[in-house]
C-alpha cells in the first residue's frame, strides 16, 4: 500500500476536533488575557481622581469647564481629573494626561498646550509676555499623599497647591495619573516657578454648631438652589448639607466667599463637585456680620453661575441659664407644622383687630420661612411684614402679628414659594 493510500485511508479519532475546538477557544482567551494585562491600569470600573493645576507664567489658569467624555476621562469643572473609564480606549494608556486634553478639544504634548475651551496655542520658545524671556512647557506630578482620594477634593487641592515645584517630578504627555496624583503644568521660562496661592479654607466637619440643609437642582442657566439666602450669626460655626437634585445629571457644588467678598482667595469655603443625587457638606464660618455671596462651583462655559446670600446677623445675647423665655401676649395661638411639601393645617382662621402668635415646627429637611402677605394679596411688598425667621430642621420658630381688615390673605415658605402655601383667614 502507498504513502498516499495510508494517508487517505487514515481516521482521526472523535476527539480530535473536540480538543483542536478547546485549544483554540483558549488560545483566543489567553490572548485576550494577555492583551488586557499589556493595557494596564486604570481598567473599566476604576474610580481615580488626581488635582490639576495650570499656570502661564506665573498666572494660574482658570478651571477648565466641566466635559464629559465617551472614554470616562473628564473633569466637573472642580479642578480634578476624573479617571472613570467607560470603554477600553479609555483604560491604561488611554487616560493619558494627552488623551485628557484631547478628548475635550484641547491638545498637550511635550512641547504645546492648547487648554480645552481656550484658543491660545503655547509652544516651547514662545515669548507670551513679550519681556525677551521665551518660555517652555514642563508637565509635572507629584503625590498628595490622600489614599485613595475618593471624594475628598478639598484636601487633596489644598494639599497639592501647597507642594513647591521641587516637589514634583517632571513625566511626559503619555504619563497617566494615578489616584491621588497632584499634576502641575506649567508654561513658563525655566528659571519662573509660580508660587501657588491657597483659594479656600476647610474647617473640620465637627466643629460646626448646627447644620442647614440646601438642596439644587436644574442644569446651566435653569440652576436653582433653595434656600437661595441662608442665616447665620456671626462667629457661628454652621455646617451646609448640600443636596444635588438636578433632574438632568448634572453636577453641582458651593463656593462661598470669604471676607473679603470675592472669589478665589483663601478665605473662600468650598464644596468643589457633588453628584447628582448625593449630598456633601462643607463648614463656613463669618464673625463679622454683613451679606456675603456663594454660587455654584460647577464651570460651565459660557454660563454665568448661579449665585445666592449669606446673611449673617449679630450674634444674639445669651440669655442666663436660669433664664425662662417671655412669650410674646397674643389673644390667638397657632400651631403650625411644616414638612417638604405640605403646611399642617394649610388654612388658619383669626379675628380681626385681634393679636395671633403661629408656633412653627419644622419637620423637614430643609430650612423654612413663613410669610404672609399683605392687603395686597402680593408676596414681599411693603404691606406684608409679617415674616417669621428662617426655622432649621427640627427646629422651632414663631411669628407673632396683626390684621385690622378682614378677608383671605396668602402665606408662604420664602425658600420653597410654589410648592408650599396657604391661607390665613381674617373674620
């Protein structure tokens, strides 16, 4: 028999394509595995955050505004880089500090800058000053010493800022940030190493006195925040719950001004970015009465953001502890609950000519203020000064007034004005 007859007439056993089947499927397995370990971290599910910081010169760049990108590499306009990959462009080499410029429109290598949002180019040797200095981009890292960062913006901020640049090390457009990574970018000639000033103040949580709950929601120019004007005393050490309810995922936070009513010093407190459907605090104190201003911290370009008061009074004298509180003399007493949605009873009967005292109780979550209008039928005219303080949850209040001329007059909370109302009848 021939070579080529054995050959034909030869029968592999049932087995064979079985097992040429498995070794394949692990073949392709193992590359993939191999593939996958090559592109290293950050991976799919990760969660890092690193601070950014950018200087021309010795002028530190605004924030860049808030981009959210199909690979999860993105910033909320809170001085950090999110590192969130969503796809695997975006795991490994592909959350690259480049790709983080790239990605929103920007451009970094080792020699240029274009800063997402702006239209400026900086290149090695560009005189921008125009002092006969030429200028070179450095790119560089050092570590904030927080791990894992997680949320804990503010510190990691502060503490980056407060590294000198012989801190940092020098790395390439291809570095990829770590969790808790400080990256400082500077465009400037060699012998210039901006000195970083501190723009917020962070008061330890537990020192605060009592807390107010705040919540906002909305996107851009639709953003409300409610309260819109907080109360405090001066010297009160008060802590702000912030709730971010926006309807349309977007991300908000506090700036509150400091002292010298502007923004950016170090005297501002800050909440930089909270998520929508979370809720963070931040702690502020005043110790000189006056109106003071926070907004939102979220960058959003070409929106200007949404601003609200701080009013802060003169601190109330402390009665002695033997001291036992004076009602107000009225000839009607009201009790009166107010909750998130709804007043308890939200329809009040008094006689005319004849003095009432309304005893609030708020059992929300957020600060209440009663008013009632005037004559008028209409809110914060000069006839409706019958205003009760702003009552914190949990809290008590009272509002203590008068109407000579009967008929119905409305009543409101000042803080959630269409959703919670009532009337006041006067017989």
């Amino acid at each position: 028999m021939s070579i080529w007859q054995r050959i034909a007439g030869f029968h592999f056993p049932a087995w064979v394509p079985v097992a040429g089947v498995i070794v394949v499927v692990f073949g392709i397995l193992g590359l993939l595995f191999y593939t996958r370990s090559a592109i290293g971290a950050p991976r799919i599910g990760e969660h890092w955050h690193a601070a950014l910081a950018i200087f021309v010169n010795e002028e530190q760049q605004p924030r860049i505004a808030e981009t959210i990108t199909q690979q999860g590499i993105h910033t909320h306009g809170d001085g950090m880089i999110h590192i969130h990959p969503h796809i695997t462009a975006g795991e490994g080499n592909g959350a690259k500090i480049a790709n983080f410029f790239g990605d929103q429109g920007g451009k970094l290598t080792n020699s240029e800058m274009r800063i997402p949002g702006r239209k400026e180019t900086y290149k090695n040797g560009d005189d921008v000053d125009g002092d006969g200095r030429t200028e070179e981009l450095r790119i560089m890292r050092a570590d904030s010493g927080i791990h894992p960062l997680g949320g804990d913006f503010n510190r990691a901020i502060v503490a980056c800022n407060a590294k000198k640049e012989s801190d940092f090390q020098r790395v390439s457009a291809r570095y990829v940030p770590k969790d808790g990574d400080c990256i400082r970018i500077v465009f400037a000639p060699p012998e210039v190493q901006p000195e970083v000033q501190p723009d917020r103040t962070i008061i330890p949580a537990d020192q605060a006195a009592r807390e107010i709950a705040m919540e906002v929601a909305g996107t851009g120019a639709s953003t409300v925040f409610s309260p819109a004007s907080i109360d405090l005393e001066a010297g009160e050490t008060v802590r702000v719950k912030l709730t971010n309810n926006s309807a349309e995922a977007a991300f908000h936070g506090l700036r509150f001004s400091g002292t010298d009513r502007e923004y950016g010093n170090s005297d501002d407190y800050v909440l930089p970015n909270v998520d929508p459907g979370a809720s963070d605090t931040v702690v502020v104190r005043y110790d000189t009465a006056g109106e003071y201003e926070f907004r939102d911290e979220q960058s959003i370009e070409g929106v200007t953001p949404v601003t609200g008061k701080v009013i802060v009074g003169e601190p109330q004298a402390t009665p002695p502890p033997d001291a036992t509180p004076t009602p107000v003399p009225a000839d009607l007493s009201l009790d009166v609950t107010i909750s998130d949605t709804a007043f308890e009873p939200a329809a009040l009967t008094v006689e005319a000519g004849k003095t009432f005292r309304i005893s609030l109780t708020n059992s929300g979550a957020f600060v209440k203020r009663l008013r009632i209008a005037g004559p008028d039928g209409k809110f914060e005219t000069g006839d409706d000064d019958i205003v009760s303080e702003s009552v914190d949850p949990g809290g008590t209040g009272e509002l203590s007034g008068k109407i000579d001329a009967a008929g119905t007059y409305p009543f409101r909370d000042d803080f959630h004005p269409t959703t919670l109302q009532g009337t006041l009848t006067v017989q």
